[in-house]
C-alpha cells in the first residue's frame, strides 16, 4: 500500500496499475486500496487523485470486482469539523492553527478549519483503514513530494499515533525504488532530526 500511495502521487498510472494488482495479489482488500488512493486527496489535490482512482477501477472492473464498493463514510456535513479535530488534536495540537495566523483578513483561520474538516473529518474518519495505516501512508506521500517540513510533523504524528520508529524508517525506505535517493534520503535526516528532538 505504501507504494500504491507512493505512485499514485507521482502519477506513474502503468506502474500504479501494475502494483495495485500485485497489492490485491498480496491480500489487500479492494475497500483498502480505494482508502489508499483517497488518503492522498488532500495531499496531492483532487485532480490527481481522481487520475489514480480510475486506474484503480480499472483494475476492478478487469477482475471483476463489483462497483461502487461499499461506503465507509462516517460522518455527516454538521460532524465533520468536530470529528475531525478529535482526530487531529491529539496528533498535531494547534500547529495549523498557529503557523495561518497573521494572514490578511485572518484567511489563516478558515485554511486551519479547512484543512480540520477536509484531511481528518472526511479523509481520517473513514473506515476501511486504521490511524496508524493513515498516518504510514501520509509518510509515503511526503517522501515521495520532498516536502521535508511537513513530514517532520507527520513522523512526529506517526509516533503518536503508535507507529514504531523502525516501522516509520522502514516505509521511507520502502519508497526508495519509486522516488530514488535524494528524497528518501533527505526523509531519512528528518527522521533522524526527529528523533534527536526525542
């Protein structure tokens, strides 16, 4: 799954096609894998996730995998600022809150209950995958992006969200064939930056 998110951001649709067979071959569920690609909306926009999303149905429909799956939504329009700071808090506290502030017209304010509402409450609060398979991916993404900055908070977040710092390495190092070495590697002085902090 962790290379599954890795192509999907990259946009490498034959070779995202390839692993998302090898995945289903591997004993993920295809409720799993649709999370997958998900998970990466409000990282890498919806434009590309939807690219991602019909090569996963492609892969359905070519095995014969009944669509729609079933839904794994499990909040409401009214719940889902609530729902997903109850996720987001304990993992992140206010740093999007307090990193917004002093824009103009405290624009910051609605890009921090935005992003509430949008990456926890609709993405995080799904079922289908655990927090701490999210937060792993979410690794992924950022390996694969180079953004440095936000992988620190979200190795910060994987460890709070009980992933293991072994575990954590061990999926930057899974990206390695798929984003190449400078970026895993400048991933792997961030988790070592983090853990120093330790």
């Amino acid at each position: 799954m962790i290379t599954v998110t890795s192509l999907a951001v990259q946009q490498t649709l034959p070779q995202l096609k390839a692993h998302i067979n090898a995945a289903l071959n591997a004993g993920a569920t295809p409720i799993e894998l649709r999370e997958v690609i998900y998970q990466c909306a409000p990282f890498i926009g919806f434009p590309k996730t939807l690219n991602a999303l019909n090569i996963l149905n492609e892969v359905f429909k070519e095995r014969g995998i009944q669509t729609p799956l079933k839904s794994t939504a499990t909040v409401t329009e009214q719940e889902r600022f609530e729902k997903g700071l109850a996720i987001q808090k304990p993992l992140y506290g206010d740093e999007i809150q307090k990193s917004m502030e002093g824009l103009p017209q405290n624009m910051g304010a609605d890009v921090s209950k935005f992003l509430t509402e949008v990456c926890f409450g609709d993405f995080y609060t799904r079922e289908g995958l655990d927090l701490k398979t999210r937060e792993l991916l979410v690794i992924s993404i950022l390996v694969t992006t180079g953004n440095t900055v936000t992988l620190k908070s979200h190795i910060k977040g994987n460890l709070k969200a009980g992933n293991s710092k072994e575990t954590i390495t061990a999926a930057i190092i899974q990206c390695l064939p798929y984003v190449g070495f400078p970026n895993t590697i400048a991933a792997l002085k961030t988790m070592k930056e983090v853990l120093n902090e330790k």
